[in-house]
C-alpha cells in the first residue's frame, strides 16, 4: 500500500495527492535537520522538514537553498522559498481551519482539496472560497536559518501590513 511506503531519504519529489501524507510518514520517521533538497531537475521542490531547534513556539530552520515548498507537518509550517524570498505560511485553509492545503509543485501553487481552492506559492489567494491568503507567520533571518514565531500567526485581511513584511530575503 501506498501509503506506508518508506520515506524517501534525502531527495524526492513527493507525488502531489499524498505529499502532505508522506511528509508527515517522514516527520514520523525521524528524518530531520536540514532541509532536504528535492530532485533539482524541478524547478520547484517540495520535501518535508522539522526545524533545527524549537525554543517555544519559535521554530528555526535552515533557510532553503533552491525554490520551492518545504512542509513541516508536525508544526503546520510551510516554508516557502520564491525566488530570493522566504515565507513562513501556515498550511492550513483559511477558509475552514480544519483543512490542511496540498502542495501542487507542477502548477507551482497550494490546492485546498475540501472547496477547491488556490493560492500562489507566497500564499497570496488565486480563487475560490477564502476571503483572504493563506495566513503567514513572522519571520527573521539569522545568518544562515530563519527563525518562525508560530505565535505570531498573521491573517491578511486583519493584519495587512505586518502580513505584507512577513517574509525575508536570503540572497
Ligand atoms: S476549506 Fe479550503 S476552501 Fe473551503
């Protein structure tokens, strides 16, 4: 079965219907530390991973090298790398906090499967039934990690600025 597959160690691009469910297998598994790199042959990866260090609800990971998404099932971050930018968003739906958003890596954004809907890999909102973007955390960088305060969880709609500057850049 599928489902139970071992998680893959180091690179592997996650098939797009069971990446949220293999991310956490592999969170279950114990492979953590750094970030692990997808297969670079695409342009957008997305793995799994667990922070560095936890001191409270402050999360530090090591800051992505390549673009793309990786999840940290365990905690419901998504860190996002666009470009030179880096996000810390929350994986769960804006629309129904009970939803948890899957990762599409070859359309290059996040589906929610409960109502269809779709956000940018920044989280920004494309369509459907939320009336804002996916909720982003405050982040910093700190040479060569980004430390996410998950208490600081900002909602665009309410917080419009400080969700704005949520994001740092790292090159
Ligand atoms: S729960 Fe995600 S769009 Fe409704």
């Amino acid at each position: 079965m599928s489902d139970t597959k071992a998680p893959c160690a180091g690179s592997c691009p996650i098939d797009r219907a069971r990446f949220l469910r293999s991310a956490a297998v592999a969170a279950l598994a114990g492979i953590g530390g750094a970030a692990l790199l997808a297969d670079p042959a695409f342009a957008q990866s997305v793995d799994s991973v667990v922070p560095t260090r936890s001191q409270g609800k402050v999360l530090t990971y090591a800051v992505p090298a390549k673009e793309g998404a990786l999840i940290d099932a365990g905690n419901g971050v998504v860190v996002a790398r666009v470009k030179n930018t880096v996000y810390a968003l929350s994986i769960t739906c804006p629309h129904r906090a009970v939803t948890t958003l899957e990762w599409m890596p070859d359309a290059r954004e996040f589906h929610c499967p409960k109502h269809d809907a779709h956000f940018q890999s920044d989280g920004e909102l494309i369509d459907g039934r939320p009336d804002r973007a996916m909720d982003r955390y405050a982040v910093r960088r700190s040479g060569k990690t980004i430390m996410v305060d998950t208490a600081a969880i900002l909602q665009q709609d309410t917080e419009q600025d400080a969700w704005s500057r949520a994001a740092v850049t790292v090159a």
